[in-house]
C-alpha cells in the first residue's frame, strides 16, 4: 500500500509554498528565540538564578513539546488548515505577556503561550511542507526547517541590537511580525484547503512502512527519540548557557556573546539546508550517521580551547549536528507514512522537551558546579549516535520490495 490513497499530492515541488511555510517558520521561530535570547536581561532584572532560567526554558519547552503529538494525531485524523494563524496567535500573546511582565510567574505565563504557540504550529505546518514537495520529502523539510533555523538565529542578533538597549518591553514591537504572520498564514491555509488536503483521509492509508513490522517500527522509533535526546540535550547547553559560557570564561560583553550565538546558529541553518537534498540523494541513515558521530571530536575538544578555536568549533558543531534533524524526521515519517502529523508533533515536540530538560537539568548542574563542566560532561552526548546500527535501510528495503 502506498501513499497513493492520501489526498491529493502536488505532482511537483510547490516551492512558493514551501517558500512562505519557511517564512512562516522564521517569524515563528525568531519570536520563540527571543526567550532565550533576553536571559541575561531576565537575569539581571528580575534576580534569577541559573536555576531558573532553566525551568522558565522547562515551562516553555513542555508545553510546546507535550501538545505536539496529540496536536498532530488529531489533524491526521481531521486535517485543520486554518489553525496555523491561531497558532502564531498564541504566541503573539506570549511575546506581549514577557514585555510587561513585572514577576517571575508572569514570566512563566509567558513562556506556556510561546510554547502552546509553537505545539500548534509545528505539526501542521510540517505536514503542509510534506504535501508541498512534490516527492522530494527531504528537501522539502529541509527548506521548512532552514526557516526556523534562519529565525532562531536571528532572535539573538534582534536581542542584542534591539531589545538590549531598549529593555524587556520591546519585546511588543514583534507582535507586528506575529500579526503579519497570521495573515500569510491564513493564506496558506486556503491553499491547503483548495488543493482538497483538508479532506479526511481514507482508511486504507497505511500506518506503517510496508516492508518493516510492527515491532521494527516501535524499535526505530525508540532509536530515533534516543538520537533526538542526545542532539537537544547538546543543543540546550547551547541556546541556554553559550552567551554565558562565552561572558564567563572569556569576559566577552553580552553583545559580543549574543553574536558568538548567531554565528553558531547560522552555521546550523546551513547544516539544515544541506542535510534533506544530501539524504534524498545518498539516503537518510547515512546522514543521521554522520551528523551525531561525527561531531564526537569537535564537542570533546570544545572545552579546553580558546576563543579563536571555540567559534571556529562551535560552526563546525552547529553544522554538522543540524543536518540530522531534516534526515530524522523525514526518515519517521516513512516509517509510519499514515500518522505524518503525529509523527512530525512527536518529533519537534520531542525535541522541544529534551530542550527544555536539558537546559534544567544543566542550569541546576551549572548552579552546582560550573558553566564549564556543563560543557564537559555534554561533550559525551554524541556518542549515544552509535545507535543508529540498529536503523533498518529503509531505501534498501524499498528497492528490494519494487525489484519483486
């Protein structure tokens, strides 16, 4: 059975489509990384302790990581395209209740509505790329998820030269691109229903790939979610504690440590850009290989360079380990090609809580030891990548299953 019995396909690649879903993802993502991109503006102004930045991060990464999945189960089942702006709504909101905050439970209020915001958009979205791609799943994903890469690292460079000198309530300037975000949006919503993806889809869609049993599919799946852990658990060491890391042990300003940030998330942008094409060419598993292994000498030698080496290593990190994530959530979506939506939620919300686990568990180790030593012990993560030995050749199985 294949995907033939979905709704109807684009026979070619939409790339106008693909191009605002991508825009979308920017705007979204460049206000959900204004978050972490105000800590140390949070930090000073309202007294936290390392320890509760990362259970702000927590708040934020929970709720939009536990929605996902139930989110995208319920869409697969009865397919809502106007729910993208009612997404970006909610995180309208979020960015609104942070700038006027005045405690520290306003804060976490704000923090719930970026992440409700970012459970809502992900798993349709990434469904309406799918529909887009004309077959080239990959790269479809990849230009998807290079939006929010592209927006993620623009949250930085935005707190440093914008919100920085102009305190916490410039943070409501960005509820216009929210609000420009809701109209493109909405837009795309009446392409997906025009197209007829709005339909229930039929009973006989498969849940699973045709060549692999129930079993192997739970048993990828797990190693899958165990690749994501080792990627976000790194990540959070990242997103939450560089800027500090780079302040503390080479008393660089916040500025200056802000942009560090950016240039780390812009080189994993790149990384993500190449990472879909690259599997869609030489195969999925091969790139998921060599983007968490590979990375194991750079994150083991971070810790005990220089400034000059730690940006240079910290590109070549952010590169390489963020060609995964287009390859993992592609390669889960043709495990079970029937629940694209609950694949897609489970995966970015997965990714999401590992982030907002991460960066708890590593604030409070930070809290305990030192900034430093949270780098060292995360520089042993990539190593759980060896589990991609037990990931079945999905293009294997697939030539073999056409050859019969």
């Amino acid at each position: 059975m294949t995907e033939a019995v979905a709704p109807t396909k684009t026979s070619t690649t939409a790339f106008p489509i693909l191009g605002a879903i991508s825009f979308c993802h920017m705007l979204n993502d460049m206000m959900q990384s204004l978050l972490p991109a105000i800590y140390p503006i949070l930090k000073g102004g309202f007294d936290l302790s390392f320890g509760q930045i990362g259970l702000l991060t927590l708040t934020y990464q929970i709720t939009a990581s536990l929605l996902q999945p139930l989110i995208g189960l319920f869409t697969d089942r009865r397919p809502q395209p106007y729910s993208l702006p009612f997404g970006m709504g909610s995180t309208l909101l979020g960015l609104v209740t942070l700038a006027f905050a005045v405690n520290y439970p306003m804060l976490l209020l704000g923090a719930g509505f970026l992440g409700i915001g970012s459970s809502i958009f992900h798993p349709e979205s990434s469904r309406l790329a799918r529909l887009a791609s004309g077959g080239a799943h990959g790269l479809a994903q990849s230009l998807f998820q290079v939006g929010g890469n592209l927006g993620s690292a623009l949250g930085p460079l935005l707190a440093a030269f914008f919100i920085l000198p102009r305190g916490q309530s410039s943070l409501a300037w960005f509820a216009l691109a929210a609000l420009g975000g809701m109209g493109v949006l909405t837009l795309l919503g009446h392409w997906y229903k025009s197209q007829g993806h709005a339909r229930p889809p039929g009973r006989r869609i498969p849940v699973r790939h045709a060549t692999l049993s129930g079993a192997q599919v739970k048993r990828a799946v797990l190693v899958l979610i165990a690749l994501i852990f080792s990627k976000y658990f790194y990540l959070a060491s990242i997103f939450s504690y560089y800027t500090f890391y780079l302040m503390h042990r080479f008393a660089l300003s916040t500025r200056d440590s802000q942009v560090y940030l950016f240039v780390f998330l812009a080189a994993a942008a790149v990384g993500t850009v190449v990472g879909g094409p690259v599997g869609d060419r030489i195969g999925r598993k091969k790139v998921i290989w060599a983007s968490i292994v590979g990375i194991l000498p750079f994150t083991l030698v971070l810790p005990y360079v220089g400034l000059t080496a730690t940006i240079a290593l910290s590109v070549v990190i952010g590169l390489v380990l963020s060609s995964a994530f287009s390859a993992i959530v592609v390669y889960a979506q043709e495990l079970m090609p029937g629940r694209v939506g609950m694949v897609s939620g489970l995966f970015f919300g997965f990714a999401f809580g590992m982030g907002g686990i991460g960066a708890a568990a590593l604030g409070a180790l930070a809290d305990w030891t030192s900034i430093e030593f949270v780098y060292r012990v995360c520089a042993f993560l990539p190593l759980i990548g060896l589990l991609t030995a037990l990931l079945p050749d999905l293009e294997g199985g697939a030539r073999k299953e056409a050859s019969r």
